[in-house]
C-alpha cells in the first residue's frame, strides 16, 4: 500500500512512517520543517518539503490513505495565537480533505489528542465524555474531528481520529526534540543532561497519593502500532474515534523519581505555583481501541519508556556536539 504521512519529520509522524515502512507500505512523508527535522525522515520514504495546503498539486489517486499528524501543537502559544492554530489546523485540514477527495483518496487516520475533553468529568475518560476544550489548541482538533466526521457522511471517507494522552519514548533513531519543550520526560531529562537547572512541579497539593498530578503515558511505539491498525479497521462511510492511553498513570514525581533512577543523576525540583486548568487526574480509557482497532500496549513500564527516551537524548546530544 501506499501512503501519505504528513507531519512525518515530526516526533510521532517520523516513528509512524517507519513503521510503515518496516510493514512493507510505500511511505511520502509532506512536512514544511516549521517544526520538524528534515533528519526524522524515515530512510526509504520519499520526501516533499512543503504545506498541507499545496497537497492537491500532487495527491493522487495512486494513494491508498493518508496519515495526518501536520499541526501546531503548543497549548501555551495557541492561547496567545490563536489564529496561528485556526489557521493551521483547521483550514490546512480542510485544504487536506479537500485534495484527497479531489484525488479519490478515501482513508484518513487522523491524530487527535486528549485536550478535546478539556477537564474532565470522570476517570478515566472514555470517548462519549463531554468534549469541552479549554484551550485553542483543543478546540481546534476538535473541530477537525467534527469536519472529519462530516466528510465521512457525505462522501464515504473512511476515518479514524486517535486521541492521545501522553506519548513518550523513542523509537531507534525516531524521538521527542521538541523546541520549545513542555513535555514532563523530555524536560526531566534535560535536568539529568545539565541543561536545565532544575524540573518544576507545578503544584504539590492536588488530591493525589503524592499531591502532585498523575497522567497517562502511552509509549511512541505503541501508539504507531495503534495507527497501522486503524488502516485496516478503518470503514467507508464510518469516522471511529479512539482513545489511546494505557488506562492508569504516573504521578509527576514518580516521573522524575524514574528519571532518577534511570539515568543515575540527581534531579533537582522546585515546587511552582499550579498551572491553570491542569486537572488532578488524565487518565484514558482505551477500551474502544482494543475493541475495534485490536490494540494491545506492550510497553507500559514507565522504566521503559523513560530509558527509551534517555538513550534518545543522549544520541541527539552527540550528534549535536559532532
């Protein structure tokens, strides 16, 4: 088969793509680089720099879906540029969709995110949970999801929107470099690596075993696998929407007591002031995706996923002194 990847120079998308590419699929990845690599770019994938926008001058019918992980992505900056995010999300989406059914083109894996729940109600969270984003970069995925579900009615598009919770890990030579970085482990091991003075925890004092906030965490591989088998699971006609999280979480100091343990150096952490809108608890249920999709997470150890990402940075942190 033969897809399209965009965003593929991306954290997830690069890993998605080469899992495709080892399943034997024939892999284009479109990425602009505003914030991917051009060295994410799986070996054997063909390449074309350029927007999501531009994709009708050269999708074809010659296509059997497309995987879309293109977006801005940082809930911070979508508070202060929303517009960035309507722009990019929505209308590059809508400009997507509008190139595959120009093309013929009748399956699409979207990647989602847990934001669009916002805070939620209960845990953990599964899809029929009220959708109430409370950030501009939620509400934009959500509107892509809304936009997704009306193409599949009207034109038969066979659809899967992947909600994330919190992905980490790497992949071989695939991993998180993100810049600016706000995710929990990256961050944590940048203190372990001297970059960073110390990690702060935003709040101690939440009704939690530790009194700080507990997350789910979903290893990179995993969820490419989730991917792939969305292609198949995938119906005309049909927009499927699953969560991916492996169903309990870890508490912000039972990530960097791991980070600890796992790199061997110490972390320093200052207590911070609570973030607004930071719920006590995110933790999924992924209960649909077993079902339908037929996925199964075999990497749920957070020792794992931490040692993972440590031999990651340390990689990129060679690479970046050579």
């Amino acid at each position: 088969m033969k897809y399209l990847v965009t965003g593929g120079a991306g954290y997830v998308g690069s890993v998605v793509a080469q899992h495709l590419l080892e399943a034997g699929h024939e892999v284009t990845v479109l990425d602009n680089l505003t914030t991917g690599f051009r060295e994410g770019v799986p070996a054997g994938a063909a390449f074309v720099e350029g927007d999501i926008r531009d994709a009708a001058k050269w999708l074809d019918s010659s296509y059997d879906g497309v995987l879309h992980f293109a977006a801005s992505s940082q809930v911070g900056e979508s508070v202060v540029k929303p517009e960035k995010y309507w722009d990019n999300n929505v209308a590059g989406s809508m400009a997507l969709l509008g190139a595959m059914r120009e093309a013929g083109v009748r399956k699409l894996v979207f990647s989602s995110t847990a934001a669009t729940y916002g805070e939620p109600e209960r845990v953990p969270i599964v899809e029929s949970a009220p959708t109430k984003p409370t950030n501009p970069y939620g509400a934009t995925k959500l509107a892509v999801d809304h936009m997704i579900t009306s193409e599949a009615n009207a034109r038969g598009l066979a659809a899967v929107s992947l909600r994330y919770f919190n992905v980490a890990g790497a992949y071989g030579a695939y991993g998180e470099r993100h810049d600016p970085e706000s995710h929990l482990i990256p961050l944590v091991l940048q203190v372990a690596q001297g970059r960073r003075d110390a990690i702060s925890v935003f709040g101690d004092d939440y009704a939690t075993p530790d009194g700080t906030c507990i997350r789910d965490y979903i290893h990179v591989a995993d969820l490419a696998e989730a991917h792939l088998l969305a292609l198949t699971a995938a119906q005309p006609g049909e927009h499927l929407i699953c969560n991916l999280g492996n169903g309990s979480g870890f508490s912000v100091r039972e990530v960097i007591e791991t980070v600890r343990t796992v790199t061997g150096h110490p972390i320093p952490e200052v207590v911070a002031p609570r973030r607004g809108g930071d719920p006590a608890v995110l933790v999924a249920s992924a209960d649909t995706a077993r079902e339908k999709l037929g996925w199964n997470p075999s990497r749920a150890d957070l020792a794992g996923i931490v040692a993972d990402a440590w031999e990651f940075a340390r990689h990129i942190s060679t690479a970046r002194e050579q």
